[in-house]
C-alpha cells in the first residue's frame, strides 16, 4: 500500500510534540504532511515558521486551494477549518466544531473520503477527544493511524481518546512514530 | 450499494458504508437541479465544503441520502429556502482578523483620502459584520460622508439581516477586543445600543449603505470601485469559479483600486496575479497597477 497524504492532530502541548516530530522526518519526504493544532483564533504564522527553524522540509500555514506536494507541511491556520480535496487543500469559516475551528475531526474526515486508504493519521497529546472521529474514519476506510504513546504525551486525553475509537491504531512515542512515517512505502519511491 | 437506513452519529456526513462515487453523482445532480429550477448556481462550489453542508442540512431535516434532500428542496420551495441559507451564509465576525484592519486604515485609507467620492463594494457581505466594521472605519476617518457602500449577498435573507444592524450581544466582548485590536479610536460600546439579547448598531452607520441581492456567480458587474471587500467568499468556491469572480473584480475596480481578500486567500494561483501589487506583504490588500 502507498501513502499519500499524512494527517497530524494536536491540541495542548502540541508545538513541542510536533517540533519533535518534524525533527524526526528525514529532509525528503513522498507524501505531503498537513497538521491541525488547536490555538486561539488570533494566534498567527510564528508556529510555521518555528517548525520551519526545525527542518529541512518546506513548512506553511495552508492557503486555500494550494496544491498538495510531497516533502511540504501544511499547517491548519486559526479560525478556520482545513479540508483536504484530492490534490489540493481548501479552507472553511464554517462553525466550529466542538468549540474547535480548525477541527481536527473536519480535516481528518476530509482526508479520508478524499484520500481512501491512502491516508496516514497522527493523533498527539491533547486535551480533549478531537480528532478520534477522524481518525475512526481514516482506518475504517482502510487507512493506516498512529497514536501517541499516551502516557509520554504531555496530555494524555486526546491519544487516549483516540485509542477508544481505534484500538488498533499503532501505539508508539513520538520518534518512533516519525520513524515510520520515514519508512512509509509512498508513491514517489514507488515510482522511482 | 444501499441507501444507509439509520442516521450517522457525525455533525457533518454520512457513514463510511456510504459510497463517495456515488455520494459525488448525487451531489451533482442535487446542484443541477437546483440550478435548473431555482436558478442558483452551486455547481462550481468548492467540493469539500458544499459536501459539509448538504449533508449537515440532510440531517437536519432527518434524511439519510442526497438523492432524499434533492427530492425535497426541488419539491419544497421552502426546504429550498433552508438549504439556500446553509450553502450561502458565510460565518464571519466585525473586525475579523484585526491587524486587516490596521494596514487598512493605515496603508489604505490615506489612499482614499485622494478621491472625492469613494465606491466601496462588500461582495458576499453575509450578514453585514464587515460591512458595519468598515462603516464604523470610515466614520473615524471622517470618509464615510464621501463614500457608497455597496453592500451585496446572494441570499436576501442575510440582507434583511443585515440592512437591520442586529448583532449578538453575547458576541460584543470578542468584537470589542477586535475593535481594539484595529486600532479603533473610540469606545467600541458607543456604536450600539443593548436590547435584549441583542445589540442594536446605529444606523447612522448606513447611512450610506446600499444592500442589494447580486449574485457573483452569475450576474455582471454593476460599477466601478475603489475598493472591493470578498473576505472568506471565494474559499467556498472551487478554482474555475475563483478565476471567473477574479475577472469580475478586475473589471469592477478603477486602476489603482484595492482588492481585500482573506487572509489565506491568495492570488497566487489566479492569472490576475501580475495586474496587482500588494499594499502590505503579509496582509491580502492588493491594489490594481495594470
């Protein structure tokens, strides 16, 4: 199975977890990666560009429409939700969901119906259940999760949230679960 | 595969048993229909988002297929009615996105003060937040008297929504902090009166405002201006129909017009991208050169 799309869902304690999972992927990578954090509605560009300071990879705060490359990360921006199209990202100011806008739910639905089984989702720490949904979605339409390894998250919630609703999502800390991503069979290495 | 007989548990779309080949079949004809019969194009919608929202109004209305909401708002004029405000009203807040409204007043405003008379056009101003934000801007400015705001919606009940300045008073401490925030230069609570649950903006702030149904997917241009506002419109359409809105706007604005887009829509992906420049490198303020 190819992947083509990765999925990552965070709320509290979010920027150090995904600063360690950025570091961990190697500088070329075959799918695109896009992330959803919970922050306040006025919050701005600085989380891209501190994960940017991190890697080699091309970090952004997703703009409607763009296209999805491989090796880029696309992070949600406030105060709106981010829904994946087949090739491409669009934005939403729909209501929030669950009190969440970006939510990660929205996002990893959207991913799984545009995506099928080639879809990767990530749930880190967190403090409430976002993202279980999505995540449920992404493997029941045969896609692959990770989860967090609740008890190294900062807040256990969310990863064990999302292990109630995907018990056979693949349990691992945050280096670990960068490493698979690494080791993804994605489409670029498939063709070459 | 078979219609899903019981309702998913999910806000927004249908079980994963639900087929998306056909799910897509389904909403194509919905949008055809309703174009075919009503009159409103929905067909160039953004995929995603309209997908959201049907199925959000399906469930609404306690159906379990597209093929059922089709049958009732073609059936219904009043379930048309329903839909019609859940694809078209577009969820926004006064002084979304405050810093917008700081390069505004400051990068654009002393533009403005250089024409004797100002156009201003709020395509797809939903309910009117922003039409009352820029309002509220010009009146500190001292422009308001010079200006006409043409404040457009394809949905005539957001208008009326709008012509009548009722704002949620639960909402005013958000809006107050935005107001703040843009650098506003008086006491936000001077602008409205509280009733109820409701606060009551001034309608001096209208005064020069004019609220009509325009429709930017089909209807024409109807002036040109100096200043045209679509702010989170154009993300709820899909790339074809942003390039035809976009040709829209270019031959709507005077040379040397500003064009104000939200804050995570770019022209980057539209061929009007080289006819502008930017007033200011992170905010979307774009100003008409060629």
């Amino acid at each position: 199975m190819a992947y083509e799309i990765v999925v990552v869902g965070t709320s509290w304690g979010g920027l150090t977890a995904l600063r360690e999972l950025i570091t961990g992927l190697p500088g070329a990578l075959g799918v695109p990666v896009v992330v959803v954090q919970h922050r306040h509605r006025q919050s701005n560009h600085v989380m891209a560009t501190l994960l940017q300071d991190e890697t080699p990879l091309c970090v952004c705060e997703a703009e409607d429409k763009a296209p999805l490359e491989a090796g880029n990360v696309y992070v949600a921006p406030a105060d709106y939700h981010l829904l994946v199209e087949r090739g491409f990202l669009s934005l939403s100011t729909d209501e929030p969901v669950r009190f969440s806008r970006p939510s990660i739910d929205v996002t990893f639905r959207s991913a799984a119906d545009a995506y099928g089984a080639h879809t990767v989702g990530v749930i880190l720490t967190g403090a409430n259940a976002d993202g279980a949904e999505g995540l449920r979605r992404i493997v029941d339409r045969g896609g692959l999760a990770f989860v967090q390894l609740p008890a190294t998250a900062e807040s256990p919630a969310m990863p064990a949230a999302a292990l109630d609703a995907v018990p056979q999502a693949r349990v691992l800390t945050i280096e670990e679960i960068a490493r698979a991503i690494a080791e993804l069979p994605s489409p670029v290495e498939r063709a070459s | 595969m078979a219609v899903p007989l019981t309702k998913s548990p999910s806000l927004d779309g249908p079980p994963v048993s639900y087929d998306t080949d056909l799910e897509r079949i389904e909403i194509e004809l919905l949008l055809e229909g309703v174009y075919r019969h009503y009159g409103f194009d929905f067909r160039a919608y953004a995929y995603a988002s309209i997908r959201r929202r049907l199925w959000k109004r399906a469930e609404a209305e306690g159906l379990t297929s597209i093929s059922q909401l089709q049958a009732l708002v073609l059936h219904h004029p009043d379930a048309m009615e329903r839909m019609l405000l859940d694809l078209s009203v577009s969820v926004t807040a006064m002084f979304r996105d405050p810093t917008f409204y700081q390069v505004f007043r400051d990068e654009v405003v002393p533009l403005l003060r250089t024409y004797p008379f100002i156009r201003i056009w709020h395509a797809g101003c939903s309910t009117g937040e922003e039409v009352y934000s820029t309002a509220i801007l010009l009146e500190e400015e001292g422009l308001l008297d010079r200006a006409r705001i043409y404040a457009t919606d394809i949905n005539d009940a957001v208008l009326r929504q709008a012509k009548a300045g009722i704002f949620p008073l639960n909402r005013m401490q958000e809006y107050t902090d935005n107001y703040i925030r843009a650098g506003g230069k008086r006491s936000f609570s001077e602008y409205y009166t509280a009733k109820y649950d409701g606060a009551l903006f001034s309608p001096s702030l209208t005064r020069n405002v004019v609220f009509s149904q325009h429709n930017l997917v089909t209807d024409r241009s109807f002036s040109e201006f100096n200043v045209i506002f679509c702010r989170n419109v154009l993300i709820y359409f899909d790339r074809n129909l942003q390039q035809r809105v976009h040709a829209l706007f270019y031959d709507s604005l005077v040379m040397f017009g500003i064009l104000a887009l939200g804050s995570k829509e770019s022209l980057r992906f539209s061929q009007y991208e080289a006819c502008y420049e930017k007033v200011h490198p992170r905010e979307k303020l774009y100003r008409k050169v060629r």
